[in-house]
C-alpha cells in the first residue's frame, strides 16, 4: 500500500499528538499545521518540534488567513482535524479549501459518540452533537470524500476512575453508581483510537463511511468496570446509588464547560448507548485490520493499581 501525504490539524491536541505519531509509524508523509496562534505556549512548541524531530514536517498556516491554509492543504492528500468541537467553524473553513486544493479525503473531529445517532439528546451537551452535525452536512453537501471515525468513549477519562466524576483515578472507599449501573458502553483506549484512524486513511472501505470502534471486550457497563477493579484490586467499596433526577439536579448552577463534562456522563450511565449499535452498521474496525490488537479496559486498571 503507497504511503500518502497527510496533514493533521490539531496536533499538539490530546488525540492529535496521536494520530501524529501512528501516521509517522506508519511511513505517511505527515504534515502538522504549526499556527502561529500558539505565540508563548512553549509545550505546544516543543511538541511540534519533537514531532519534526521524528519525522514530521510542519506547516504553518492561520485559520484567519484563508491563503495559507490554501497552501497547506494543496500539499497532501488526506487532511486529519483533531480540534475540539468548539472549534466546529474551522472546520467549515477547510471544508471550503476543497475548491481550489482538490484533496482526496477529510476526516473531522469525531472519536467520540456518534451525532448522527444523538438526535434525542439533551442540553448542555446536546450543541456539541449539534455543531458536529453542521459539519458533516457541509461535507456531505460538498461532496467531499470523508470517512467518520467514531462510536467509543475515552478509556483514560472512564475507566481508571470508575466512570466517577471530578477525579481521573479510581475512589479510595465508595463510589456512585448511575442508575442501576448497567448501562453499557464501548470504551477504546485513546492510542487504539489514532491507530485505527490512520489504517482507515488508506482503506477503500472505509471512503464516505462511518468506521465504529467497538472491541468487544470493552463493551461494558459501569457495574462491571467496578468488578473489574475490585476483583484485581482486592478491595470492596462500598456503593451509591444516584438516580437520573439528582444527577440532572447536580448540575444546575455549573459553568457550561462542566455542564459539558456531566452530560457524557449522563449519556454512559442512564441511557442505553449502544442501542445504535444493534442497527446495520457500515464499517467495524475488525474489519480494517484484524490482526492489529488494541488494549482491554484492564490495562487501564493495572497502570494505577498501587
């Protein structure tokens, strides 16, 4: 399979400085947009230029300056962005670059929940899958090839903590359980998540598809990640039960950010998320690439275990 000329956008982000490195792994021409916006941001700058170290080439170009980002994109083939959802109009911005840079696919800001599947959810969360949305239909309005990467949560911000919020590290004594706990959901570990990325660039498959990651061994529900941890651990904590009501309850009077945060873990925990996934779906990854393995929810556990 050739290698191909990929430019990532947002690569000094959580799951771009990722992508950035599966796609160096992987032989890719990789290109990294370096915007000049990150002025004093010296561990922006030293990412980026660690990344040139390895291989990488950087680029710079500013989303206020409609030529560079031009310039940028007529240098590859498959542009990656990586920016966070409130950052949904930069994505429309590249979106019109397909006009005059002729590239041949574009993979938006996804990873996540799919939008297309979250039509029922609520506020605050709900503008998120909404912005999400605007893009895709800009695409697919466009007519740009694209391929949507999606259908998981991030292990590292659900599993070691036992899904508990305010904390990334699992509770000491008790822990709230959600509902009854048994809400499923698919959780991939964040370096899975780029590796699968970058193998679907290349993949005719996957060209104006959805790709869900869902390893089956990480479809789980908040009670069994409890049991996980409490059977290698060795503890038994105790449990509190929180019911939909006074979860919504417990979010009035946050800011909108944490509001944002309280939301996906709304959706893990009282709604049943893998309900799409009983649907037809059109891409699994198993099917990218069945000999590549990817880590199970228990390699989480054992990095924090004392």
């Amino acid at each position: 399979m050739g290698k191909t000329k990929v430019l990532i956008v947002g690569g000094t982000g959580y799951i771009g400085r990722r992508i950035v490195k599966e796609s160096l792994a992987e032989g890719h021409i990789t290109y990294v947009l370096q915007r000049p916006e990150i002025g004093l941001d010296i561990e922006k700058l030293q990412m980026l230029l660690s990344f040139k170290k390895q291989g990488a080439r950087l680029v710079e170009a500013s989303f206020s300056d409609h030529r560079s980002l031009v310039e940028a994109v007529k240098l590859v083939d498959v542009v990656i962005c990586t920016m966070s959802g409130v950052h949904f109009r930069s994505h429309n911005i590249l979106l019109q670059l397909k006009l005059v840079s002729g590239y041949i696919r574009f993979l938006p800001s996804e990873f996540g929940m799919d939008p297309a599947r979250m039509g029922d959810a609520i506020e605050p969360g709900r503008v998120t899958f909404d912005e999400k949305m605007v893009v895709r239909r800009a695409i697919e309005d466009s007519k740009i090839p694209f391929t949507y990467v999606c259908g998981c949560c991030f292990a590292a911000y659900f599993v070691p903590n036992l899904s508990q919020l305010a904390t990334l590290t699992p509770p000491k004594d008790k822990l709230f359980i959600y509902g009854d706990g048994n809400a499923k959901a698919v959780f991939m570990d964040e370096d899975d998540i780029a590796t699968y990325t970058v193998k679907a660039i290349n993949d005719p498959r996957t060209l104006n598809k959805t790709v869900y990651l869902r390893p089956p061994e990480n479809v789980l529900s908040q009670t069994q990640l409890v049991d996980i941890w409490e059977k290698l651990s060795g503890k038994n904590l105790e449990k509190i039960s929180i019911s939909k009501e006074d979860f919504l309850a417990s979010m009035k009077g946050t800011i909108r950010k944490r509001n944002g945060f309280y939301f996906y873990f709304l959706l893990l925990n009282y709604f049943k998320l893998l309900i799409y996934l009983t649907l037809k779906i059109r891409l699994d990854l198993g099917q990218i690439d069945p000999l590549t393995n990817y880590l199970m929810v228990n390699y989480h556990y054992l990095t924090v275990l004392p």
